[in-house]
C-alpha cells in the first residue's frame, strides 16, 4: 500500500478544530476553500483515495450544505466512509456505514483508498486512529483567528504522540502544516 492514512484538520490559531457547537464556519462564515490557495485544496483532495468520517463531523457537514448548498469546499470524489452504530436517516447510497473496531474501519477504507492517502476526518476517529498507531500523516490548515473555545485539536486522554515535521507552506490566509508520526520504536530527537 503506497497511499498514506492521514489526519486532515482546519485549525485555528489557538488550537480548535471547531468552534462552539461543533460549528465549522470559522467564526465569520468563510470556509477553507475561503483560507486556501484552490490549487493547494485541488492537489490534497487529488492525494486522497477515500475518507474515513467520524458521525459527528458528517453531522456538521451535512447541517452546512443544507445551510450553505454552494459551501462544497474539497473537490473529492472518492469513497466516503462512515464510522457509526446508527444508520443514516434517510440512507445516502454515497457512503459505507462502518461499525465495530477502528483498525478494520481503516483497513476497509485504506483498501478502498486505491494506493492513494485515506483521509480521516472527526476529532474521536483520528483520536482512536492515533492512539492505535494507525496514522502515517497529519496534515493542518492553521487559520488566522482566534475561536477561544470549540472543539480541541486531540481528545482528553490521548497519550503523547511524538511527530517529525514535513513541511510549513503559506496558502493563500491560511499555513499548511504537515507531521509524520512517529511509531514507537523510531527515537524522538
């Protein structure tokens, strides 16, 4: 498998991946495609095979497109997946109701991933994917605002995650920042 597992977060300076009430609008009802240069979203999602979604990050989305229907702000096209015990009400043929263990979830999606990056999106998914050790990548969009509260970058409890800089690249209002995670026998330096 040559694709990547990725965590893929918009984040605001002072580290939330939402604001209150899971609200995803930055605060002033800009989206990422409103941050970042279209070339530097187009070749990220390009990366991208498939998404893992975890239910409450599908849930804000979903609220958002009915809110805003032009707000559709990463061109993907690939197998969407969703991490859940409850069905979607009503069914969305697009997407794989995924149950159970993580690391099957992520296997199932990688597979689907065709040799190119899964994507994992929702603050608990990619919390439980790192705590297992299944995220190669994390890539964040850090946005120039201040939310002061929302949504944490990572969950209370995850444990220390060492990671090794890739890159800082400006795009357009917003810097995109890229980690590689380290696994546990690689020294942290």
């Amino acid at each position: 498998m040559s694709g990547k597992v990725v965590v893929n977060r918009c984040m605001s300076l002072d580290g939330f991946i939402a604001g209150p009430g899971h609200s995803m609008d930055w605060g002033d009802g800009r989206a990422l495609a409103d941050y970042v240069a279209p070339d530097d979203v187009a070749e990220i999602a390009a990366a991208t095979g498939a998404m893992l979604v975890g239910r409450r990050t599908w849930e804000v989305g979903a609220r958002m497109q009915t809110e805003q229907p032009d707000s559709g702000d990463y061109p993907f096209s690939g197998p969407m997946f969703l991490l859940t015990h409850r069905p979607l009400e009503p069914p969305n043929p697009n997407v794989t109701i995924l149950t159970g263990d993580i690391g099957e979830a992520v296997a199932t999606a990688r597979d689907a991933a065709g040799g190119r990056n899964l994507e994992i999106l929702g603050a608990d998914v990619a919390g439980q994917c790192l705590q297992r050790g299944l995220v190669d990548e994390i890539l964040v969009y850090v946005l120039p605002v201040l939310l002061g509260d929302g949504i944490r970058f990572s969950p209370p409890g995850l444990t220390r995650t060492a990671l090794e800089p890739i890159s800082s690249t400006r795009s357009g209002d917003a810097t995109i920042l890229r980690f590689g995670v380290r696994t546990q026998s690689e020294p942290t330096v």
